[in-house]
C-alpha cells in the first residue's frame, strides 16, 4: 500500500511539476528571487548593442529548450506511470527516451553557442553557455532527487 501511495503522489507530483515549472520559472525564482530572463541579463550584463543582438536568439532557444522540456515531461511522467510494473523493454525505450532529450537539449545548446559567438562575441556566449549549463544541472538535481531509482521501492518494502 505504502508504495501505491509512493507512485500515486510521484505521479501527481510529476504532474504538478509539469503544470507549474515546465520552463522551470518557479524552481528559478525560488533559487535565485528572479526569473531566469532576468538572471541571464545580470550575468552576461551585456552593452546595449550586445543585448538587442542577444534576445531574439535567447528567445528562440527558450522556445525551443521548452518544447524539449515537454519530451522530458513526457518520459518523466511515463516513468512514474510504468514504475511498478515496468518491464525490460519498457525500461529500454524510457531509457533511449531519455538520451535521445540529453542530445537533443545538448545540440540544441550547441546551436545557440554558435550563433551567439557571432552576435555577442566568445567570452559572452561561453558565459551563456556556462549559466545555462549550471541551471540545467540544478533543476535535473532537484527532479532527480524527486523519482526513485529502479526497484528502490521495492527494497524499502521489504524491510
């Protein structure tokens, strides 16, 4: 029952984080008091020139970087969905799943880089880059400490 009851609130838990953190404003903005807009901003503290070259290319990653988030959602709450029962193939395609968003989101950071040593210049895109990488870090901190391993539950039921 203990473990139901595990799954069932890990299940609504991913669905919540869903629904209010997709594109982690909320984790953000708990960690640092502003939005990720705004910490981006500060750090790279960017001239004017540099700024308005930066933001359509910030604004399109984050468009796509959400719409990747989505996929992981999605995994994430499959996961949960299929923890009690889940099979070897079922764990191998979570598994695949889940790579497959690691290099989308590390290409898709690779672009950005790439466009943005043209328009803001080396040192400015790898700061991006670094603040970028450290917030991804942190938030897949928090949603990893969220789920448990495979079996994890299991070896508490039997003790």
């Amino acid at each position: 029952m203990k473990k139901l009851l595990f799954i069932l609130s890990l299940v609504f838990g991913l669905s919540a984080f869903a629904q209010s953190s997709v594109d982690e404003i909320n984790l953000i903005q708990d960690l640092y008091g502003k939005s990720k807009a705004d910490v981006v901003k500060e750090y790279l503290d960017l001239s004017d020139t540099q700024a308005a070259a930066f933001q359509p290319i910030y604004d399109k990653y984050e468009a796509e970087r959400k719409a990747l988030s989505q996929q992981k959602i999605k995994i994430l709450e499959d996961y949960a969905n299929n923890y009690s029962t889940l099979s070897d193939a079922k764990a191998t395609e979570l598994t695949a799943a889940n790579l497959k968003y690691n290099q989308d989101s590390e290409k898709l950071l690779a672009k950005t880089h790439s466009k943005l040593a043209k328009a803001i210049g080396g040192i400015n895109a790898a700061k991006f880059v670094q603040l970028e990488l450290y917030l991804q870090v942190t938030i897949r901190a928090e949603i990893q400490n969220a789920i448990p391993f495979i079996g994890e539950l299991d070896k508490t039921k039997k003790h």
